[in-house]
C-alpha cells in the first residue's frame, strides 16, 4: 500500500534532540525517506522558535 508521505518534501527543524547522534534525527529522517518523503532535517541545540528566523549561532548542530 502506497504511502501517505509519498511524493511529499518535508523540512524537519528541531532543537538538541535532532542535532545529537543517536537521537531522534537519524530515526525520524530515514522513517520519513523509507515512506517515500523528501526530507530535509536540521538541528540546533538551544535555538528556540524565533532563532530560526535569523542568523544565529548556536551551541551546536545548524547555525
């Protein structure tokens, strides 16, 4: 049965747990891709809503 996510492009953005190895973001990124999405995942810990809406750099991960 098709999936649901096929065809779809997704942008994933998270905070530590999607930075860090062996966390949610190597897991999540290739359930979504194993559904047939095209996905774009980014994490930076400590970034909080609006830091994504400017340049910032942060502790780790995106900046």
């Amino acid at each position: 049965m098709p999936s649901v996510l096929a065809g779809m492009t997704l942008l994933v953005l998270g905070e530590s747990h999607m930075s860090l190895a062996d966390h949610l973001m190597e897991p999540l990124h290739d359930n979504l891709t194993r559904q047939g999405a095209i996905v774009h995942s980014i994490g930076a810990c400590g970034a909080s809503a609006g830091d994504w809406l400017i340049t910032k750099k942060v502790d780790c991960g995106a900046e």
